[in-house]
C-alpha cells in the first residue's frame, strides 16, 4: 500500500526518545540498530521486517506500555500499543519464630499441646505484591499478609484485592502471621506449609514444617476384674492410659494410713495407648488403701494425669482381746463386774463370735449374770472360779480366728485348803499343825494363829508362826491339861481377812491303843482263811492292825500283814496244818496286847469246836464244801 516500512521505533511508557531503534533504509540485507537505553542493549533484538520486538531475559521492569512506531516511504506513519505485564517471583520465602528467628523447613519442635504458636511467613521480591498464606492440609489457617519495608519495619499498607506495587518499588516484603493461641491435640505430626503465589502462571512458591507435638495423657483408667481381692491370693491390677505423645509412663502409689509406698509393674506401649499391669499379693493391712495410678508424658513438665481406686480386700477375722477399758489398772476383785472387749476386723465381716474360758465355750446365762455378744462378754460379780484364760474366735466366710489369750486375774479372801482337824498329842510331844489356804494373791499373805480352851482365847506368839508361800505351820507342844483346846488359823491378804479361820483341835494322846475283840475267821476254804475283829479304842491317835500267821506247834512264822482295818486274808496255807493268829492294834504311842487265834485241824477239836460254835477252828478237810464254820 505504501510500500515497505523505513524506520521502527520502540517506545516505553511514554517516553519521548525510543528505546529501540530498526532504520530499514539503509541497503538491502542489511539494517541497524540503535538502543537508546543502555540496561536492554543485549536484551533486545527485533526480526528483519521489524514485526516482532523481542526481550530475552525478562525482568521486572520490562513491564510497561509499549508503543511501536512505523514510518514508510510513501505513507503515514503508523502506531501501535501494547501493554506488557511481567509476572516476577518472590526471590525468597522464610519462615520466622516469634523471636523473629529463621526456621528450617522439615520437623519443628518440640512444641507442647495447649502452649501458643506463632510463625512468620516472610515472603522477599515479587511482583505483583505477592499474597502469603499458612495452610495446615487443604485448610487455610491464614492469609491476612502484611507488606514491610527493606528495613523490615511495617509500613502502613496491607495487601487488599490484589493490589499491586510498581516492579520498580524495590525489593519488599510481605509477611504473614500465624497465630495459634493453643495447640490443639490434632496438630501432632501435622504438616503446615506457607504458600506465597502473585500469579495464575506459575507453582506456588511454598515451604512445609512437619510439627513435633508433645501431648499429655488424655485419659488414664485402673482396671479391675470386678470381683474383690483376696488375702494370699494373687491378684493383677490394669492401669490404661491414652492419648499421651511420646508414648506415656505409668507408675504406681499405695497410701496407706498416710503412709505413701512405691509399686514396681511392667508396662507395654501400642499406639498412643500404654497398659501398666500391678501384680500384688494383697494383705489384710491393704483393705481401704488407696491405689493411684500417674500417667505422665516425661518430655512435659507437670504433665500428670492420675486416677485412684480404693482396695477391697476380703480377709479372714484379725481378732484381739482386751479386758475392758474402763476397768483401768486396778485389780479386779471378786464380786466385781468385769467385761471383755473382742476387737475384729474382717471382710467380709463375721457372723458368729465364739467366746471360751479355759478351753471351755462360754455360753450366756443371763441367770449367772454371763452376758455374751459379739463384741463384749460380761461377767457380772465375779467369782473366783471365773480366773483363767479367755479366748474369743470371730469366723466369716474365710474362715476362723482365734484371739490372744487374756488371763483374768481375780483377788479374793483366804479360804482354807483342808478340813478341821483333830490331833491328839501327849504332854510333852511336838506336834507340826499346817495351816494351807487358797487365796490370790497369794505372796503377801500374812497368819495370825488363836488358841482357845474352856477358859480363854490367847494369840500364839508371832515368832512361833512360820509362814511360806501358801501356808503357816506351827510346832505346838501341849505342857499340861490346859495346853489342849482348839487352834485357829487366819490368814490375811490385801482384799481382807479370811471369813472362817482353819480350825486344829488338839487332845491328849496317852495310851497305846486297845486289844481288837471279837476275832473270827469268816470265808474258810482249805487253802485260805480270813480273820475278822473289832477294832478298839485308838488311844486318840491314828491306829493301824497288824497280824501275823504262825505254823503250830513249831512256832515258826509263815507271814505277816498290815491293814487299816481288822481284817486279813491268809492264802497259800497247807492242808492239815495248825496255825496260830495273833491280831494287834498299833499307833504312834505303841502296840495293844495281841489277841491270839487257833487254827487247830484235829478232828475231835474240830467236832467239840463245831458243837460250841467253832470260831477258833479251820475247816475240817473232809468237808471241802464248807465256807464257813
């Protein structure tokens, strides 16, 4: 049309000289070139025709308004324009700490759940302004960005819709914050990335932190079979507890009447869970501990979380006796009230409560004044025979105790231990009367001996009276008709004198005892015989009877016997033999005059004897049958 084009010129942003020069008029094949801006000369270079503008290695700045100027020949000169928008990427992201130190991508930490958490995203260079964003995922957690200064000082301009700086502003910043007031628990090992883009073009320019995040035990629970525990019998005990990162440490505490002991038990880890198993051997001792078990994360400071369970133990009957606290220290006395406390403590508790008394089961009588309950026995008024040994036995259904043994000492008055007595002693003889009581106690008794006849009541002289433990004697020696009379004993202890006094009645012994009468002999046979008499006086002193068995007409002596009574059996005797029996009383003073007995075996003797009654004859040996005469 107006034929070839003779000069091309590039202008930019308004400039009034050009910045690319393409003069066409020169021979053809050949052309030149002219740049105006020195900054592009290297960077710019157009086709033969001049059509096409080229830029290599575009930058920022490039951006602009271009205008292309064409001149011809033989034709107006034409223009053209045409915006060029260059997109530059941040040369830099960082990611800063709330103390404004850099962060390395990869793991981050540790960190602690609950605690705060505040990065910086720092965005360096870009155009546009680019936008800064934190991601955790697909979920954005922030993107309010802020645009600072080369010196790092904020300057008021936030980065709304998009709007952009000048390529040539310099070489800003823009950063993001975020801002976690407390870590939540569903931050552990995740992934949170800062995203910086300016354009639709190219990538997102990013960086990842992967968060190490320590976590507390959620949850910690004491497991239990449900079923109570039992003395001696081995138990396990399971303590779960979830949530904690690293995996949590479990540990063990029994408290016991204030007193804390520590309790070694295996644990095993899987996932966020860790199970601890107690295997004890329960005592009595630990029904009613408390059993704790602490979950914590040792990587986290006062990062505990506990939970308790109180010990039910079953156990047999732990049994102790006591007497009563109320009867203090004092001795108990007969005819006072005395009660017996049976302390038990058993799981379960005890249905039956046995009392005993020297082996003997104590039952109630309330007529007897013997009160029984399950806890206390009550005797009312005391009596000596109550002394000894208690016991109580509680049974459940583990089984029976029996308790410590109490012994029940009870103080009473001296009784006596014997009879009144009667002794008969001659003028002149010593005679050693003992005085034996019963009386508790026992080893401070003291004797005060009476004498009594028809006349007066004397107290015998103290240095006569011997005292031990039990008992007083008293050597007395009677020295005329008035030394005979009774004796009385009284004993004293510290509950009081004896009630009635231990009683000797002393008499004259001044004789041998008299002859036995009435001799016969009674159940004859041919080989035995018995002799029956009659005792006589004893002359006042015990008596005892002495026979002796002679062979006749020898004289010699077969045997003899002694009994406390007149009557003797004589075996192992000869068939046809005569025999003399003499029968004599004997005591202390001497022998009686004997009393002779023939045993003749002739028969006209036998017949004659038969005829007057035959008391003095044994048996004829023709009449076998015979037993008596």
């Amino acid at each position: 049309m107006g034929g070839a084009p003779v000069l091309v010129l590039w202008y930019k942003d308004g400039a009034r000289l050009p910045f690319y020069t393409l003069d066409l008029r020169e021979g053809e094949g050949e052309k030149r070139e002219v740049f105006v801006d020195k900054s592009m000369q290297g960077r710019v270079h157009a086709d033969e025709p001049g059509a096409y503008l080229t830029l290599d290695n575009l930058q920022g700045q490039d951006s602009g308004r271009y205008k292309c100027r064409v001149d011809f020949e033989n034709s107006p000169t034409l223009s053209a324009l045409v915006n060029l928008t260059v997109y530059v990427v941040p040369s830099r992201l960082q990611v800063l700490d709330s103390n404004n130190m850099p962060v390395s991508a990869g793991f981050y930490g540790p960190l602690v759940e609950g605690s705060p958490l505040t990065l910086y995203c720092v965005a360096t260079g870009g155009w546009p302004t680019p936008q800064v964003s934190w991601w955790k995922g697909n979920l954005l957690l922030a993107n309010h960005s802020v645009v600072i200064g080369d010196d790092n000082d904020y300057l008021h301009h936030e980065v709304m819709n998009g709007g952009m700086m000048s390529p040539s502003a310099g070489m800003r910043q823009v950063k993001t914050k975020l801002m976690i007031p407390k870590i939540p628990r569903d931050f552990v090992h995740a992934n949170l990335t800062c995203q910086v883009s300016n354009n639709n073009i190219t990538e997102p320019l990013s960086t990842t932190l992967s968060l190490d995040v320590l976590l507390r035990p959620s949850s910690v629970k004491i497991k239990s079979s449900g079923s109570p525990l039992v003395e001696g019998r081995q138990a396990r005990i399971e303590c779960v507890a979830v949530g904690a990162y690293p995996s949590a440490e479990l540990s063990w505490e029994k408290v016991q009447l204030g007193e804390k002991t520590k309790l070694h038990a295996s644990s095993r880890n899987l996932g966020d869970q860790t199970s601890s198993y107690l295997v004890i051997m329960p005592e009595a001792e630990d029904h009613g501990a408390t059993l704790t078990c602490t979950a914590r994360n040792p990587k986290i400071q006062n990062a505990e979380l506990s939970t308790s369970t109180r010990l039910q133990v079953h156990f047999a009957p732990r049994v102790s006796l006591k007497l009563g606290a109320t009867l203090g220290t004092e001795p108990i006395t007969e005819g006072k009230d005395v009660y017996f406390e049976c302390d038990v403590a058993s799981n379960p508790e005890q249905h039956k409560t046995i009392w005993h008394h020297n082996g003997e089961k104590v039952e109630h009588q309330l007529k007897a004044g013997i009160l029984v309950s399950s806890s206390n026995l009550v005797l009312q008024m005391v009596r000596r025979t109550s002394a000894g040994n208690y016991t109580c036995t509680a049974v459940n259904s583990l089984g029976a105790t029996k308790s410590n043994v109490v012994p029940l000492h009870i103080r009473y008055l001296p009784v006596c231990v014997d009879t009144p007595q009667t002794v008969a002693v001659a003028e002149g003889e010593d005679v050693r009367l003992t005085c034996r009581v019963d009386a508790q106690p026992e080893n401070d008794l003291e004797f005060t001996w009476y004498f009594n006849n028809t006349l007066d009541t004397v107290e015998v002289e103290r240095h006569r009276v011997q005292v031990r433990a039990g008992h007083s004697f008293l050597d007395y020696t009677p020295r005329s008709a008035r030394d005979y009379g009774t004796l009385s004993c009284w004993a004293h202890n510290t509950v009081g004198t004896q009630a009635d006094p231990c009683r000797f009645t002393v008499v004259e012994a001044v004789r041998p005892p008299d002859s036995v009468a009435n001799c016969k002999l009674v159940n004859l046979t041919v080989e035995t015989l018995e002799v029956e008499c009659s005792p006589g006086s004893d002359g006042g002193l015990p008596q005892r009877f002495e026979a002796r068995v002679f062979a006749s007409p020898t004289n010699a002596l077969v045997t003899t016997m002694v009994e406390d009574a007149p009557r003797f059996h004589v075996g192992g005797l000869t068939p046809g033999q005569d025999y003399v029996i003499t029968v004599t009383a004997v005591n202390d003073k001497g022998p009686s005059k004997p009393q002779e007995i023939d045993a003749e075996q002739d028969e006209e003797s036998w017949d004659s004897r038969l005829e007057t009654g035959c008391k003095h004859v044994l048996c004829h040996p023709s009449q076998m049958d015979y037993t008596m005469c």
